[in-house]
C-alpha cells in the first residue's frame, strides 16, 4: 500500500513538474513574440519618426522658401516704387526748373513792354487796399532800379522765398511808382504762394489788382489767386476766379490755363 501511494504521489509530481516546465515555455515564447513585436513596432515608430522628422524640415523649408519668395517680391515692388519716385522727382525738378524758366521769360517780356509804355496807371484806391505813391521816390537811376529787382527775383528762382519777399518789399518801397512795381508786387504774392502761406498769397494779389488794375500781371495774378483757394479747400471761389480772368481777360495766356482748369473742374 505504501508502495503503491508513494507510486501515486511520484507520477502526480511528475505530472505537475511537467506542466510547470511547460508553462514556462510558453511564457518564454510570449515574451519572444512580445520582444519581436515591440522592435517591429520600435523600427515602424522609428520609421515613422524619420518620417515626421523630414516631412518636419520639408515644411520648414518650404515655408522659409515663400517667406524668401515674398520678400524678394517685396524687394522688387521697392525698386520698381524707388525707380518711380526717381522719376517723378526728375519730372518734378524739371517742371519746376521749366515753370521758373517760364518766369523768368515772361517777366523779361513784360519788362520791356512795361517799358516802352510807361508806368501803369494808378488805380482808384479802394477803400482798405494799399495804394502806391503816384511820385517815384528814386527813378534818376535806372541801373540801381534794374539791379534791385533782379536782386529780389534771383532770390526767387533760386527759391529763396523769404528773402525775396523782403527784397521785393524793399524794391516797392524805394521805388513805389517803377513800371515794374506791378510785377514786384505780383512775385511777391508768388512767394507766398510757394511757401503755403496761401491767405497772405490771395492778401498780395488782391493788393495788385486792386493798386495796378491795367497791369499785364492782373490775369496772372487772378490765376495765382484761383490756385490758393483752391489749395485752401475753396472750390467754389477758385471756379470764380478762374471764370473772372475768362471774362474779363479772354486774350491773355492765363485765360488758356484758367479754361483748361475750369474744364476739370466739371
């Protein structure tokens, strides 16, 4: 009996040390397999990272490559815009040296017509307007005349306009009855004209129409006038002025412009 359990309890440990050496097997084999699939899942993940990685730089690239595109548009649409602001300066000098070159010819004429007419007549002093003296203070030299205008109007085209303000006023004062009084008087309301001070500018060439109403510089005058209500924002008086020297002035040059202006006007 002894025997025959001691035989019983050999094959029932026998049994169980067989299923435990087989468990472990299995184990083994999972673990294997678990092992093979994580550094299959570890090269995928890898893969997939190089993957994002360059996909990563590519974006990056590609951004930083329209960011360059754009600022080399950029850099173009400069230089075309500095190319034109180049131009329109040139364009702006030479009108500008074209428009003085005018004055300066037109006052030339108007000088020596001025000349062999004579002195403008004086106008009926109007009420608050400044009239010139009717007796020349110094004409017994007209060298010095000559040379103190040109003074004041050198200073004019070379657009020192402050200065040729005061050398204007000078000429006026010492020489109030000179045939070229009118043409002082209308460079003056010019210079403000180009400083901006467009009231003081309308003031002077009233001042001119009103003391030299036969004046050849009246139509000019008138025009300037339209040019600084119209700088000043009034439309409505600019048109005035402009359709006066029309009416009023229908031969002179400054007709043609004032037109011209009337026409762009509607």
């Amino acid at each position: 009996m002894r025997r025959a359990g001691l035989g019983l309890l050999l094959l029932a440990v026998s049994h169980t040390a067989a299923a435990g050496l087989f468990s472990d097997d299995e184990a083994h084999k999972r673990i294997e397999a678990l092992q093979q699939e994580n550094q299959q899942l570890q090269q995928k993940l890898k893969a997939m990272d190089e993957r994002v990685t360059k996909l990563d730089a590519t974006l990056r690239a590609q951004g930083l490559l329209d960011l360059l595109q754009s600022v080399e548009a950029m850099k173009n649409d400069m230089a075309k815009l500095r190319g034109q602001i180049e131009v329109n300066t040139y364009n702006i000098d030479t009108t500008q040296k074209r428009q003085k070159d005018l004055y300066v010819d037109l006052d030339n004429r108007l000088r020596k017509l001025e000349r062999v007419d004579g002195p403008a007549p004086s106008a009926t002093p109007t009420p608050g307007a400044s009239t010139a003296p009717a007796t020349p203070a110094a004409s017994s030299d007209p060298a010095a005349e000559n040379r103190t205008y040109e003074s004041a109007f050198n200073l004019f085209k070379i657009g020192n306009y402050q200065a040729a303000i005061a050398g204007f006023q000078n000429f006026l004062k010492t020489y109030p009855a000179s045939p070229l009084a009118a043409n002082a008087q209308y460079w003056i309301g010019n210079s403000y004209s180009a400083l901006k001070d467009y009231k003081s500018a309308i003031a002077q060439q009233q001042k001119l129409i009103h003391t030299y109403p036969s004046s050849p510089k009246v139509p000019d005058a008138l025009l300037n006038i339209a040019s600084s209500q119209a700088e000043l924002g009034d439309k409505d008086s600019a048109k005035k002025s402009l359709e006066e020297i029309v009416a009023k002035h229908p031969l002179s040059p400054a007709a043609d412009t004032a037109k011209k202006r009337l026409a762009n006007l509607k």
